[in-house]
C-alpha cells in the first residue's frame, strides 16, 4: 500500500507524437490487503470480466443477507463456517426461485456470483453476503444447451419467507458444528424482527441495461474503503466521513492514527480465499455454463489498438498475443467508469503511447531529479515506539550510577533474564 503510486518506486512514461507532451505514470502496489487504488482496480477488472463474458443478457437481481452479530464472529474466523452458510443461503435462494418460475423442474438450475463482504461502512467487521442471481433458472435444452424461465414478480413477502427458511437453517448448521448451544438455538429462533437477520432483494437490473448491471457488480466488488472519505485535522486526528447517516446520525468517525491501522488490519481478507464465487449454471463444472456464458454480449468498450514497436515484414505471419479475457487494461477500465480515455493528450486531444517503463534505482532517480520531482520514497515510521518504561529506566540507571560512584561497597541488585515467549 505505501508503494501504490510513487514515482521513486519506479514508473512508465507516456508521450505523445503529435506535440511531443509526456507525463510520467507511478506503478501500483498490486497488493493483496486493503490498498484504495489496487482494490478500485480489481473492483473495475471484476465488474468489466463479468458483464462482458460471464453473465448473459437476462435480468439480474441482488440478494444481500446480514446475520446476527452473535454469529458474525464465527463467519469472520471459520471458513468452513462461512462456506456452509453461504451455501445455505445460496440454496434458500434458488429453492425459491425454482417454485416461482412457471414450468421449471425439480432439476432446473440458476446462476449466481456471490461477493463476501467482510467489512461494514465504518471500517468495522461486518461479515455478509452480496449475491448478484440471474432472476430465473435455466432447463438443459438438446437444440439451445439452455433453456431460460424468467421468474414472476418478487416482494417483500417473498424475501421474508426466504428469509425465515435461511434463519432455521443457519442456526441449525451452528448447532451441529458446535458453534451455538441448541438452547440458544431455540431461543434465537423466537426473537421478533427477524432474529438478527436481514435480507434484501431489492434491487433488479432488466436485461438490455448492461451498463445499470456493470454499476451493480462494482458496488458488490467495491474495496473496503474509500480514500477520498479520509480526511486529516493534525498529526493525531483523522475523520472518515461515513457514506451514509448511521442509525443514530452519525455522520463520520474520528480516529486516532494507530486506531485507523488497527481497524484496516482487521479488513485485510485471508489468504488462499476466493472474493467472489460462482454457483449454479455459473459454477466452473457446470455443463450448462459454456450455453449460459455464451449469451453475454461483447464487450461494452473495445480496447483501442497499439501501433507496434518494430515493424515487421510483409511475409511475417502475424503474432497472436494471449491475454486473460479476465485481463483489462487499466486505461480502459478507467474510460468504462469516467467515460473518458486518459490517454488523451491535454495539449491536443491526440492519443498517448507508452513508451518505456522505467524500473532501475539510477534512472528512476536520475529522472526525478531533472524535473524536481522527489527521487527518494517518504520515510517510514519505525513499528513502534520506545517503551514506556523507557524515560524511566534510564533516570534509575542514572541514579544508581551516581550511588555507586558514592560508595564503593556498595552493589547493584543482580539481573534475572526475563523469559518474554508467549504463554498461551
């Protein structure tokens, strides 16, 4: 994260033929915690992967499932947990939408991209589930590969009977995991208002509104915060302005320095774990996925092509480059959001090339130099501080040797090593 855009860390250099402009680009961090610009890139890189070659032209719907904070702690550090309650829900949700779609069969599948959130809008833990479900369910067809039966309508009443069925079965899958007592079971089973949970379906995106969708998906994929909210008042205030009023009005936080590292430590995602997952006709050993994926459209933006560097013969079979379909440029993701390339020259609108990246210390720092720019990255704070014993310590030791210097007989009191290992 502190080598996210800084140009002593090295950087590519973009010129313009036309009128000569250039400008240096910083390279990114490419870090796995909660780096703003690297997560609002994988945000984009996400949303543009899915809308352009996973999900189909059919309307979409987002379910969003919240459980009691009474169990949020076992989905924050059991995986396994996690999983089977997702499941759970995922399961809950198809179930339903299966007897809502007229026609469809016991064995008639739907596709979903389930995103786990693992953070709340306060920099808190808050683990839940964002899950963007096709609104229908697809039947094996021998001519199509897939045939589609679009859901009817949904309401309030539809998400609370979900949601009743969601309810049972968590608490009942804790019980057998040994997570929660069958008594406490029973007793979160009869409290009002839900019991803690709460799901939300909401919002539905129609077919033809791609762009709508791709919106969607960023939002489900956002990072788990946003820089530009941050604001500094001096050396040991910050405030992180909240996206929206909290229940009680709050608007925004104030944190101390150590406070905010503490709380986005405790957002960095584990390792060796997926962020989004796939389910149903989705699912990557789904027989029904290549006919369901094959009815996403192109892609919203085509990226622009590179003049090459070298030119090659005329007899010269030409050189298929490979790229991820998973793999978008970082310029044209930028233009996908802003609706603006920025590669364009701000001096006569022309298009900018790449022309070098520049990674070696000395040049980096021969190059900065020449245009006044820092050639040295910012100082790092130490981890941590002297202890608080510290000022003290050194007073007593100045004493004493004061004491001893007084009277030769006297001796100081004998030292006993300190065994520091943890013990539990």
């Amino acid at each position: 994260m502190g080598h996210c855009f800084r140009l002593a860390y090295g950087f590519a250099r973009a010129r313009c033929d036309e009128c000569g402009h250039d400008f240096l680009i910083a390279f990114s961090c490419k870090g796995r915690g909660v780096c703003p610009s690297c997560n609002t890139r994988r945000m984009a890189e996400t949303a543009a992967h899915l809308t352009d070659h996973v999900l189909p032209r059919l309307p979409v719907r987002q379910w969003v499932l919240s459980l009691p904070k009474r169990l949020r702690y076992h989905l924050q550090h059991d995986r396994k947990a996690l999983s089977s309650a997702l499941r759970i829900f995922l399961d809950a949700v198809e179930q339903h939408l299966r007897e809502q779609s007229p026609g469809a069969g016991p064995k008639a599948r739907t596709g979903a991209v389930a995103f786990i959130h693992r953070f709340g809008s306060s920099l808190n833990e808050h683990t839940h589930f964002h899950v963007v479900f096709i609104d229908g369910i697809f039947e094996p067809d021998p001519e199509q590969g897939a045939h589609f039966i679009e859901v009817e309508e949904l309401d309030a009443d539809d998400a609370e009977a979900v949601q009743t069925q969601i309810r049972r079965r968590i608490l009942r899958a804790f019980v057998r995991r040994g997570l929660l007592e069958k008594a406490d079971r029973q007793e979160m089973e009869q409290w009002d208002h839900g019991g803690g949970f709460s799901l939300d379906a909401s919002v539905r995106i129609e077919a033809h509104d791609r762009r709508g969708m791709e919106r969607l998906l960023r939002y489900c994929a956002r990072p788990p915060f946003a820089a530009d909210r941050l604001e500094e008042i001096d050396a040991q205030r910050l405030i992180y302005h909240l996206p929206k009023p909290g229940p009680d009005g709050q608007t925004q936080i104030i944190l101390s320095p150590l406070e905010l590292i503490g709380r986005i430590a405790a957002l960095v995602p584990p390792p060796r774990q997926h962020r989004h997952r796939y389910y149903g006709v989705l699912a990557p050993n789904s027989p029904l996925r290549p006919a369901v994926t094959a009815l996403a459209p192109q892609p919203v933006a085509a990226e622009p092509e590179t003049k090459p560097a070298v030119e090659t013969a005329a007899d010269d079979p030409p050189v298929a480059i490979g790229r991820s379909p998973a793999r978008y440029l970082w310029a044209m993701l930028l233009a996908r959001i802003y609706e603006a390339f920025p590669l364009t020259c701000p001096q006569c609108g022309a298009e900018m090339q790449i022309i070098a990246f520049i990674t070696e210390a000395v040049e980096v720092r021969a190059i900065l130099e020449h245009i006044g720019e820092p050639a040295a990255p910012p100082r790092i704070a130490s981890a941590r501080g002297p202890p608080e014993w510290y000022e003290e310590s050194v007073a007593d030791a100045i004493d004493a040797e004061d004491y001893l210097q007084g009277d030769p007989l006297a001796q100081p009191e004998p030292e006993y090593e300190y065994d520091q290992r943890v013990s539990w």
